[in-house]
C-alpha cells in the first residue's frame, strides 16, 4: 500500500477485472453532489428528501444519503477512499456482493449513528446526516 501524508494512493494487489460497480458509485455520487450543491428550484425537485431525518428514518433515505456530499473535500475523501479500497474488494467479492456490502454498511452504519446519537447527544437528533 502507498500513502501520501497519511492518505492512501495506491494498493499493489492486481485486478483481474474492471470495477465497474466502483466507477458507477462514484459517478452516481458526482451526479448527486453537483445536482444537490447547484440544484434548480422548483416545487418537483427537492434533494433534501433523500438527506437521512434521525428523527424520521426511512429505509429510503438510509439507502439515499451515502450518495450525498457535504462538500469538495467531503466527496474527495471518500472517493480516494472508495477508489483505492473498493475497486480490489469488488475484484474480490464480485459486482454484486460487493454493491451489496457497501448499501448494507451504509445502513447499518446511518442507523448505529442514529442510535447512539440518541444515546449519547439527542439534541442533535434533528440535524440530517449527509
């Protein structure tokens, strides 16, 4: 594995085949940043839906916000991230499975923050998470 200043630039493990299902979650995420971050306004188009409401779950909007960006260095991070880890998990765990892993652990993960957010500091209970 190759850092820059703490920050992952590259892994040595081959790929036997092209990661599509990384390359579609990003471009997925770019598509929903730049429409959320220069949305046009109109009475049909409102992405604050999709944002993840602790005090209103839905399944829908779990599954929604990890395509959601705060900003540059938000969707930056996550993206060198998500390029230098996900694309071997794929090679390894397939396309499926490995979508399955990454809409999974957004779940759990938007859920576990909801839950201990209500433990620990409910007055942020109301803010929704991106």
């Amino acid at each position: 594995m190759y850092f820059f200043y703490y920050v992952p630039i590259g892994i040595d493990i081959a790929l036997r085949r092209r990661p599509y299902v990384t390359y579609f979650l990003c471009a997925i995420s770019v598509i929903c940043f730049l429409i959320y971050k220069y949305r046009p306004y109109g009475p049909w188009w409102d992405l604050n839906l999709l944002v993840f409401q602790p005090q209103y779950p839905t399944l829908a909007t779990a599954i929604t916000h990890p395509f959601l960006h705060g900003g540059y260095f938000h969707i930056i991070g996550n993206f060198v991230y998500l390029l230098v880890f996900g694309r071997p998990l794929e090679d390894r765990l397939g396309s499926f499975r490995y979508y399955l892993v990454f809409i999974v652990s957004a779940v759990a993960g938007v859920y576990i923050h909801t839950a201990l957010t209500a433990i620990y500091s409910p007055e942020y209970l109301p803010y929704g998470i991106i």
